[in-house]
C-alpha cells in the first residue's frame, strides 16, 4: 500500500528485504526472510516454497477439499525481540561451524539432506547445538515433502508434517 501511495519501484522481495534490514538493524532481532517474504508474496490459496538463503521460491496449491486448517490464538504473548530466536539461530550458527571444522564445508544446515545430517551430527558435541541442528535439517525435509503433498493434494499427509513440525 505505502509503495503504491509513494510509487516506489521496488518489488515484493525488495521490500521483504527492506523489512528484514529493519528488524536486524532497529529492532535488533537477527530474523530471516520468511515472514516478510510470505506478507510481500502471499498469494492465494497457495503455500510458498521459499530458500531462505537464495530467495528461491515456487507455489503449491492448498486445495483443502473439505479440509480445514485452524489457527489458534492461545492469547501467549511472544515477540522475536525477547524470544529465544536469536539464541537458537545462534547455536544453529554454531553447529555448522562446528562441522566446517570437521571437514563439512557447508555454509547453511539447509545444504544438508537428513540422511547426510545423520552421518555426520556426532561431530556436534554440544546437546543444545545438535538438538536445534537436528530441527532444522528435519524442518528443511519436512517442507520439502510438504510440497509434493500439496502438489499431490493429499492434504491428510500436509497435516501430519504440520503436525510433526509443530512437534519438533
């Protein structure tokens, strides 16, 4: 809306990015891309499929066929600012330096397939490092998989990795 009032010539994804820069430099949160990504890309009736780290993205369709999905608002009053979010990415920061030590050569734990992950977690010794290593490997396949569900429309399956990502 503000960039349409200003005519700005920028894209949704600049603006993502504008957002992002805002977040990390003024709020002080060392947040990722999704969140503005999906406000700045949404489209409907579509998930998004987002790289964090190239901003590669592709839609899936959410065809619910008399499904629904519900979201809940549990009055839990949370901001990133005094979350642990920092911290968590922090130790996934870690985990990968960790295993660059080891030989690894990987920049983000996204590169990593879960069965690869499996090979090599032991090289992380520190519990609280491979436990949120181990998340977000598994998350990464897990919206991977995601897609091929919603591009199946087997919505049932989509529902149990929601339920599995919200486990984990």
């Amino acid at each position: 809306f503000c960039q349409q009032l200003s005519d700005l010539p920028l894209t949704h994804t600049e603006i993502a990015l504008i957002g992002q820069k805002a977040e990390n430099k003024f709020i002080g949160v060392n947040c990722g891309i999704m969140d503005q990504f999906a406000i700045g890309m949404g489209k409907k009736d579509n998930a998004i499929l987002l790289d964090c780290n190239t901003l590669n993205y592709q839609y899936a369709p959410v065809v619910l066929n008399g499904a629904s999905i519900v979201i809940a608002n549990t009055n839990k009053k949370r901001g990133l600012a005094d979350s642990k979010y920092n911290e968590r990415r922090g130790s996934c920061e870690a985990a990968v330096k960790v295993l660059n030590e080891n030989g690894i050569n990987i920049k983000y734990l996204g590169e990593l397939s879960v069965e690869r992950f499996n090979e090599i977690k032991h090289l992380i010794t520190d519990e609280e490092q491979l436990k949120r290593a181990t998340h977000a490997v598994t998350e990464n396949e897990r919206t991977k998989v995601a897609v091929e569900k919603l591009n199946a429309g087997d919505i049932e399956a989509f529902g149990q990795l929601m339920n599995q990502s919200h486990i984990s």
